[in-house]
C-alpha cells in the first residue's frame, strides 16, 4: 500500500500551523496570488542549476539570459518585474565573478530522494509516511572527496544573526540524513552559498510640479533669493543596471560557509522527524487542527497567505476567488523509483 508524502515543507506548516496544514495538505488549497519574494528566489534558484549544469560556458550565459528574460515577461509595465529582472542579471554577473572556480565538483543537481521514516527506537520504518524532497545540488569537495549538500540561498541581509541561525536548520539536516540513506553513501553536511538581493532602486526622478515646490524651498532658504537646482530627471535603465553591477563587486554580497553534520545532530534530527509524524498521526485521528494564531503576521507583520480565508471564518466565496485545488508536493516528481538503487545520481 503507497504511503503518504512528508516533505519538509509540510513537516514545517504543520510545526507552525496545523489548521493551514490541514488547508495544504488535506484539501489541497492554494493561494492564487504568488508570493514576489519567493518567485525571484525560484528564479534565482532555475539561474543557479543552468550554471551547475552541463554545457558550454557561452551557451550557459545565452540560457541564462533568457531564462531571467522569460521569468519577467512583463517588466516593460510592470515596476516590480522590471527591479526583479535587473537585479537578477546583476546578481548571476556578480556570482560568476566572484566564484570562477569552485573546490568542488557537482555531482548531481536537483537531487530527489524518497526514504523510510525510521523510528531511532527501533529501527522500524512508518507504515503510514515516507519522507521525500529534493536538494539544489550535491558536490563533492575536490581536497577530501567528502560529500556535502549545496544549498543555495538569497537573502535581504546577512547579518550575524542569519549566520547563527544556519547549524539550526532543520531541514538541512533531515535531507543529509535521508540523502546518505537514499544514495548510501555519507553526507558529511551542508554548503551554504548565500547571495544578497540589493535594495537598491531605480530613481523615479520628480514630476514638474514636484520639482517646482522643491525650487521654490530653495529659493525661500537662499540668501540671493536664487536657486541653480535642476530637475531630478527618472534614472535610466544603463544606469540603474551599472549602479547594480557595481554593487555586486562587493565581497559582502556573497556568503559561503561549509557545516558538518554531527552525530548529535543527525540523532537529534531523526526523533524529532519521529515525534511529529506520531503527532500528525494524532491530529488526523481526531480530526483536529488547531490553528497557531501567533503564526498569523509573524514574518515581518506580512499577513499568512491564508489569512482571508481565516479571517472570513472559512467564506465559500473568499475560498473560492483568493484559492485553487492543487495536489500537494507537487514540486516532485510523480514517481520516484525506488530506494535500493545503489547510484541513482552517479
């Protein structure tokens, strides 16, 4: 009998929010409207696995190009579009500048796995869940051979407490734990490759009537009673774009940082996977999910994308113009054979 999909996404939305688990992956409920921050990080990501991947260097750049070209069809009228395709263009020309070379070897991109969930207790895998995911690549270092995942981040800043947080990422060390499963062989830990989205923007300038009131300040604080203050006029697109480039020469736009995965970690992670499995297994049987409310605005007082529909107290006609039906994990492949192959990345 197939088992049910865990992710760590689910795995995650569950920990935060059983009832929006309960909207994701019981009823397959979706949001329409899409999530910017998240699009251009999926870009970045898609920019990222054209360059890791095969093929000849100017062949890549032309794949890339259009790529971010396609992923902003509308960035003529649309402002956001517009920022969002110039930024990516600057952050690949600045990535591959700052890293011409790497000291490992890609050995797989995309990397999908399905494992057993074990319990640590027992040794005994769920008859009811399997864990599945996928990873953005697996290298191996060229001074070691030791395999390591390459997790690719886009961040507003990196700051110190960013940095802090990365030992604790939960998902991180579940998919080194189900990788060195899955491909039996050791993942000694995690890549983090992180790239800072600039804040810079494009200069609108200043309307005729904007420029008038400005000059007339001026002229009221000016002891001649004159002023030579011209017309701030809307920055160029060529200028913009140099602005960003030149931005990306700088080193503290890049982050890199290579972490192992301890033996405590990989046991601690393994019971925890264990213990929110036992309690979904509990919410499912008593039908019960409670919703986090102190989830509702956590991330930067932006409301959760379901927030309509708990606000309006679960109103068909919210659900039905703000959501659509989507199957969950949909970001996997359909079907993933099964895990005895020996190398099913070599």
């Amino acid at each position: 009998m197939p088992k049910d999909t865990l992710t760590y996404s689910a795995l995650k939305t569950f920990m935060s929010c059983r009832w929006k688990y309960h909207l994701q992956m019981n009823e397959g409920l979706v949001p329409l409207a899409q999530d910017d921050n998240l699009y251009l990080g999926s870009v970045w990501h898609s920019v990222l696995e054209i360059w890791y991947g095969g093929g000849e260097y100017n062949s890549k750049l032309e794949r890339v190009a259009s790529l971010i070209d396609q992923s902003f069809p509308n960035r003529l009228s649309d402002p956001r579009q517009k920022r969002d395709w110039h930024l990516c263009h600057a952050m690949f020309s600045g990535y591959t500048q700052h890293y011409p070379e790497e000291e490992f070897n890609v050995l797989g991109l995309e990397v999908e796995f399905t494992v057993p969930i074990v319990n640590p207790a027992t040794g005994r895998s769920s008859r009811t869940f399997e864990l599945r995911g996928k990873v953005d690549g697996l290298v191996q270092l060229q001074r070691t051979g030791e395999l390591f995942i390459l997790e690719h981040k886009s961040a507003a800043q990196i700051t110190g407490d960013y940095i802090e947080r990365l030992p604790a990422d939960f998902q991180i060390n579940l998919y080194a734990i189900a990788l060195s499963r899955f491909l039996k062989r050791k993942i000694f830990g995690v890549i983090y490759s992180i790239t800072r989205k600039a804040s810079l923007k494009q200069s609108e300038g200043e309307t005729e009537e904007q420029f008038e009131i400005r000059k007339a300040e001026l002229i009221r604080k000016s002891k001649t009673g004159k002023t030579s203050a011209k017309r701030k006029m809307p920055e160029t697109d060529e200028a913009y774009r140099e602005r960003l480039i030149e931005k990306y020469r700088d080193p503290e736009m890049y982050y890199r940082e290579v972490l192992y995965l301890s033996a405590e970690d990989a046991a601690r992670t393994s019971s925890d996977l264990w213990n929110i499995t036992k309690l979904i297994l509990t919410a499912r049987r008593e039908n019960s999910w409670i919703p986090n409310r102190d989830h509702c605005f956590r991330f930067g007082n932006q409301p959760c994308a379901y927030w309509p529909l708990c606000r309006s107290n679960n109103n068909p006609n919210v659900r039905d113009n703000l959501y659509e039906h989507k199957a969950p994990h949909s970001e996997l492949s359909a079907v993933l054979e099964d895990t005895d192959n020996e190398n099913p990345v070599f």
